[in-house]
C-alpha cells in the first residue's frame, strides 16, 4: 500500500511539472527555405541559463550572435550587427521558426545533433583552380573569377566567387552525383549556387537563390586560358570601375555623425592629411570585410596624418534610429570617422563627383591636397585569400605612398 502511495505520488509530481524541457545547448542541423530552395543551416548553442551563447557556422567560419534569449520554450537568437534574428520555437529536440530582418524572412526547421546531408560520393570531379565566369551584370561586369580550393576529401568542396563589388564569402558543399551545390547561410544571409561539370571541360553555374530564374543563371566558367582563346574579356580592374567628374577638384562631402554633428572635407582635421573616403553601408557583406583594413590602417598610420571616414548609406528605418550601424561599429571597433550619408538610393544624389559609381563598397583615396588620386571598387574579402592579401598589401602601399608627399600650403591645397 505505501509502495503505490509512493508511486502515485511520483506521477502527480511529474504531470504537475509537466513535459521534461528538451536541452538547447549543442550543435543544430537542417535548413533554411529560401525561394524554394533548401539551405544547409548549422547552429551552435553553448552556455547554460541567463549566459548563453550561439554562433552560425559556416565550415571553419563563425557567425557570432549578439544575444540569445530562451524564455521557455522560445528561443530568440540575435545578430544585431546585420539587423537579423533567429525566432523559432524549442520541443522535442527540434527548432522550429524563421530567420532574417523584420521584413525578409526564411522558415528554418533544425534539428539537435542532426546529421549533415548526405552526398553521392561516386563519380566526383575535381573543379580545384580558378576559373572565369561569364556575365553580363548590370555593374558592367564581362566576368566574375570562381576560386575553387583543393580538398582533402574528394567529394566536398569549398569556393568563392568573386565580382567587382566583392566577394560571396566562402561557399562551402558536396557532390550530388551530377554536380556540386555550394552555399552558406551566415549572419549576412544565404547563399546556394550549383556548379556542373560539362564535358567540354566548363562549368555550369547558376545562382539557385534568385528570385528571377532568369537572372544569374546557366552561367558559363572557362578556366582563365579557355576564355582568353575564346577571346573573352577578363575581370573588370577594380581601380578603373569608378572615376570622378573633376580630378582637379578637392573631393567634398558634408554629412552628420551619430550624435547629429555636421562633419565636412573643409574641417581642420582633414586639412594636409591623407584621406580614405569609405563609400558604405552595415547592411552591406563587403563593407563588413573591409572595415577590419580599414580600423588596421587608420591606428597604423593615423599618426602619420591618415583620416578615415565612412560614409554610410542606410535604409529608411536604420535612419531613424540606427542601431544596425551602432552595432557594426561596435563589432569591428571603428575609430575612425562614420557618418550617416543618406538612404542606399540617393548614393549618386549625395555624391555627385563619382562616375559610374555602383558598387558596394566603393572608396576614394584623397592625397594631401585633398583631391582623388585612386578610387577602389568593392573589396576581397578574407574568403578569397589570395585576393585578398594582394588588396591589402597594394592598399598599404598606396597610403604609404600618399602619407610620403609633402603636405601642400593652405593656398595650394584650396
């Protein structure tokens, strides 16, 4: 009798508390719907109670968030510095909700330490190397560069495509049997392209993300001798992409800070000094690659008499209050001089000086005098090495090169 006494006792306890709450710290696995499209999503979610912690995995690479809430079984994940959340619901050791900004957002359906999609294995080609894509954008680009690294396992690959306004970040997939699919889906957003083999030895590539089915799709890639027997133009020089109207002008801007103060090119701080004229925006994948260079080269040579200032052209929404650019300048910790220009569309409006300026980002490097001596389109990020690196160093040299020339008297440089 006190035997089931007991065991009644237990049962009353365990319907009181209800169902045992399924753990959200570990690794998560599945997909993102995207235009029709499944894109591989992994999450990570470490720490326990009130100090919990989560990044968006992309291979090697991290997405860290800004701040995870759990409140029950609502999980709200956060990434501030690109204005997007996770919300989804936690049971049974599934998460289930939507991904992205107030006003794009993605179903996402994970499961706790489910396992990567599988791959065809058989038959895998190897696509190492670089190759021309062959486009017709709307930047004027007649091609974009393909880097595929070589990998230890035959059937994966990780890739980068590289175009005038910058690069896609690492894509990184799997054999399907007949192809590759390729992507990622990090705190910037998706990304899913599929590359095949075709027997005249090109590749087949189409964005499988675009909305347009016609648009981006069925791309030709040549490797870089293929392209030049075919007598196709290369890669559009990211130094020729964007010029100015008046070269012997003084290049001007005239924007606020975050705090409303009115900054201008006429301010003393620029007067006699090299400056870097960042054209962005914290929406933008490639700023946020380039922002790291830039903090680098203003504590570097700052002293020397280098400013830097981004101008930042937000959305309407971010205008009002921009805590996305807050949190940008808070991620990278900028320095340097940002300024909120305007909204995305008033670009050529606000700066009037730039011809054929389109892309994002975009910068402008003054001499001394305060006039334009170089003008930069788009960045290589760190997930194309190589160009990368080169960016960089001929980056270094070029502000070392201006920071070398005498500083002009004050009638000189009007």
């Amino acid at each position: 009798m006190k035997l089931f006494a007991s065991l009644f006792l237990v049962a009353v306890s365990a319907i009181a508390q209800g169902p045992k709450q399924s753990t959200v710290v570990g690794s998560w696995t599945g997909d993102a719907t995207v235009h029709g499209q499944q894109v591989p999503v992994r999450l990570e979610i470490a720490g326990n109670g009130n100090a919990l912690r989560a990044a968006l995995l992309n291979g090697s690479e991290r997405s860290p968030a800004s701040g995870v809430s759990l409140v029950g079984s609502h999980l709200v994940v956060t990434f501030n510095y690109y204005a997007r959340t996770l919300d989804a619901t936690l049971a049974d050791g599934h998460l289930t909700g939507s991904f992205g900004t107030i006003a794009t957002r993605y179903p996402v359906s994970l499961s706790l330490h489910g396992a990567d999609s599988a791959n065809a294995g058989a038959g895998a080609k190897d696509i190492s190397g670089d190759w021309e894509v062959e486009v017709k954008s709307s930047k004027g680009e007649s091609a974009w560069q393909l880097r595929v690294d070589p990998s230890t396992h035959s059937t994966d690959v990780k890739a980068v495509i590289q175009r005038i306004d910058g690069d896609t970040g690492s894509l990184y997939g799997k054999w399907n049997g007949h192809g590759y699919v390729i992507g990622h889906f990090t705190a910037a957003g998706p990304a899913l392209y599929s590359v095949v083999p075709q027997t005249d030895g090109t590749l087949l590539v189409s964005n499988m993300l675009r909305a347009d089915v016609n648009e981006q799709q069925n791309l030709i890639a040549r490797r870089p001798a293929q392209a030049r027997a075919a007598a196709l133009p290369g890669m559009t020089d990211p130094t020729q992409q964007t010029t100015v109207k008046d070269p012997s002008e003084r290049f001007a801007f005239s924007f606020p800070d975050l705090s409303g103060k009115l900054v201008s090119n006429t301010d003393p701080q620029f007067d006699g000094k090299v400056v870097i004229v960042a054209i962005g925006g914290s929406w933008c994948p490639n700023c946020h690659d380039e922002a790291p260079l830039l903090e680098s080269l203003y504590k570097q040579f700052h002293g020397q008499g280098l400013e830097v200032v981004n101008l930042s052209f937000e959305e309407a929404d971010q205008l009002k209050d921009p805590t996305r650019l807050r949190a940008f300048i808070e991620k990278y910790g900028l320095t340097y001089t940002v300024l909120v220009a305007g909204e995305t569309e008033q670009l050529n409006e606000k700066i009037p000086q730039g011809v054929n300026l389109n892309c994002w980002p975009t910068s402008f490097f003054l001499g001394r005098d305060g006039r334009v001596r170089e003008v930069h389109a788009g960045f290589a990020g760190p997930a194309n090495p190589p160009a990368h690196e080169a960016l960089v160093k001929e980056t270094t040299e070029l502000v070392e090169k201006l920071l070398a020339e005498p500083v002009p008297t004050q009638s000189a440089s009007r």
